[in-house]
C-alpha cells in the first residue's frame, strides 16, 4: 500500500523561476509540499525551453500530457492522486473534469497566480475609460474557483474582491502571496551602499503584456524627462523573452538600453539605485517590486504596482500618477542618500512584516489539513461548485471528446 500522499500538478507552462515571478511562485509551492512529505507529479502539455527547472533535481516526476485526448484518463486513473494542483484557471478548464470522472476523492486546489480578468478589464479600461468587472472572463474563472475545493489568492486585495464583489465564500479561498526565496539567492558580501550603486533598472517578462506597455511608457513619457535632470544615468531594461519591438527600444545616445534576460535578477537589481515600474495595468502581486525589496533597492511604482503590497505612505520608494510625478519621485530617491536609506529600510521591515513565507505555508498547511479531515461536508456546503460540475463542466467535457474525435479523422 501506498505511504506518501500524491500531488499532482498541472502546469500551464514548465516553470521557469529565472523567466517570471510566476515560475518562482512555482517552485516554492512544489518545495512546499515537499517537505510536507508529498511524491509530487508535474504534467503539462506546454513545450520546455532551454529555460525550464530541471525537476528531476529535486525528485520531482515529469509527465508530459496531450490537451484533447483520452490518455490523461488512463494516467489520472493509475496515478490515483491524493491533491491536484491546477496552475491558472485555463487548466482546470481543460483538466478538471477528467479529474472529477476519474479520481472525484482528490483534492482540487487552484492556483491563480493573478486575476486574470481583473487584469484584462484593467486593459481595456486604459482604451474606453470604462472598468467591466463582470466580463467573459470572469465567469470563466470564477466558475473554475468555484468548482474547486480551495483556490490560492496571491493578493489582498483580489481577496476582497472576490467576497465583496462576487460572493465568494472565504471557505473557498487563501491568500497566499508571492514571495522573495533568500535562500535560493543568498549574496557573498553585504549589499551595496547608496554611494556604491547607479543607474535605473525595470525588469519585467515580455510575455506579459503589462511589462511591455510599461517599458514603452518609460520610453516615450518618462525617461525624456528623467534624463534632462540625470543626464548621467542610465536606465537598464531587462527581461525574459524579449520579442524584436523591445530591442528596438534600445538607444546608447539617450542611455536607453535593452539588454534582455537577466542571468541573475537579484544580482542586477542589487546595484542599481533606483528601481522603476511604472505599470499602467495589471493584477496580483508584482514580484519585481518584492526582489527590489529584498536587494535593498527603492522603486517608484503605480497604484497598480503597489496593490495588494502596501499603502502608498508606506511605500519603500514612491507610488505615483503621472509621469511628471514619476519623475520627480525618481530624482529624489536619486539624489537623496538619507531619503534612499529611509526607503530601503522600509522595504525590509515590510518583507518581514507581510511576505513571511514561513508564516504563509504554515497558514496553508493547516487550512488544508482541515479541509482533507472534513472534504465531503466542504463540498456539500458548496453547492453551487456542484451546479458547475454538472452542467458547465458537460460542454467542456464534451467539447474536447469532439476535438479528439475529430482528431483521429
């Protein structure tokens, strides 16, 4: 008989923790239930990249699946596995219902990783001025949270909207925020000085479209104006998967430069002085603004940026509007060595006092352990995630044997 429970996760993508905040998120959550004694699978459908974590390292088993065929089935049914871990809501959407035909005892855990309608209507809001919560998508995604037994929340403030504008039980949520791994990223010597340190760093995966549009409005609003002032900066842009329009950004006369993906983010972002990510939309927590904590480097951010971490009078650096505002935000944490100290010292305490990974996992463990000891009662509470599972779910399921049969023609 089988000792060790079984976790098996289902990735959107392979992670990779060098490319985005995601990836690390990732990884802590493998690590996680790890130590809590768990054989941990991890299957997905996504092509790897030279990037991907190599998970045989960490005795972690890599099943590679198909979207659309029957042979998930035969694999779910075998495995039989005690916890299924769903990466973003789009993979419940194709998996979960092989999941509840074939082993319905499993937990069913989310991880949002974002709202990723919340940061869709933020979009489209920039273009028609007009915020839609309630949009395609959000049915979407909230159905799959609703279908399952717990679902990872990244941001407070996602929280809140979730009860308060959707109704969503707290039962079926926990807030579980990224975090900054020190350890995977520990430094040889102390971090540098205000003195020691120059220039200004944005670092971003340009998969992510809200790092894109931020880069350009660095390029064509802020950094004209940033550099009449700091004519001897320069601003540093780095990113995982940059396409050919963000090496197009790149100008050596105007101390523009692109440099693409970092090797070592932390090692990067712990010599600048300033770190600047002016997003314009966007959800969840924003794990750039986490790592310019951790390496002792103030940021000048948006609302946007600063959501779910902090309040703008508790900002270890600057929140602000508009690019003029921007500005001069950035030039005083430039040029202001006492300021500068104040910042960073902030963002320290603010890492201890709030994104304490041990705290969180511990917080997990137990929600988790209670919801295992009492899950059907859990799902009978939840009687509206078994309406989906009924009836949604049936297009779904249906939809993907048609695919698959349409495949075999």
């Amino acid at each position: 008989m089988r000792k060790d429970p079984v976790l098996l996760i289902i990735g959107y993508v392979w992670p990779e923790p060098n490319s985005s905040a995601a990836g690390g998120r990732m990884m802590v959550l493998i690590h996680f239930f790890k130590r809590l004694g768990y054989r941990v699978y991890f299957a997905s459908a996504a092509q790897e990249s030279e990037f991907t974590f190599d998970l045989s390292t960490i005795g972690v088993e890599k099943v590679h699946i198909q979207l659309n065929h029957s042979s998930f089935d035969t694999f779910i049914k075998e495995l039989q596995p005690n916890l299924v871990l769903f990466d973003r809501f789009m993979i419940e959407e194709q998996f979960g219902w092989r999941v509840y035909e074939n082993c319905p005892d499993a937990m069913r855990l989310l991880d949002t990783e974002d709202l990723h309608f919340l940061r869709e209507a933020r979009q489209h809001a920039l273009k028609n001025g007009e915020l839609e919560l309630q949009n395609d998508k959000a049915r979407r995604e909230i159905a799959s949270i609703l279908r399952c037994d717990l679902s990872l929340i990244v941001s407070e403030f996602e929280m809140h909207l979730l009860q308060n504008e959707f109704g969503i039980s707290t039962q079926l949520l926990c807030y579980f925020p990224l975090f900054v791994n020190a350890q995977n990223h520990l430094f040889d010597k102390p971090l540098q000085l205000f003195a020691q340190r120059k220039d200004f760093v944005f670092i971003g995966n340009f998969w992510h479209e809200p790092n894109w549009q931020a880069v350009l409005y660095l390029k064509e609003k802020i950094w004209p104006l940033l550099r009449k002032n700091l004519p001897e900066a320069t601003l540093h842009i780095y990113g995982a998967y940059p396409s050919e329009k963000v090496f197009n950004l790149q100008n050596t006369k105007e101390k523009f430069l692109v440099h693409g993906r970092a090797e070592n983010a932390f090692a990067v972002v712990s010599q600048m002085r300033v770190s600047l990510a002016p997003l314009l939309f966007g959800a969840g927590l924003k794990g750039k603004l986490l790592e310019a904590m951790y390496c002792g480097t103030p940021s000048v951010t948006t609302q946007i940026g600063a959501e779910g971490i902090a309040a703008a009078n508790d900002w270890p650096g600057f929140v602000a509007t508009t690019p003029e505002e921007i500005t001069v935000a950035a030039f005083q944490l430039y040029t202001d060595e006492a300021l500068w100290n104040q910042k960073q010292s902030i963002g320290f305490q603010l890492l201890e006092a709030r994104f304490s990974q041990e705290f969180f996992e511990v917080k997990l463990e137990t929600e988790m352990q209670q919801l295992l000891g009492n899950l059907p009662a859990h799902r009978r509470s939840n009687f509206i995630g078994s309406i989906l599972h009924h009836q949604s779910m049936a297009s779904t399921k249906y939809m993907s044997k048609w695919i698959e049969e349409k495949g075999r023609d």
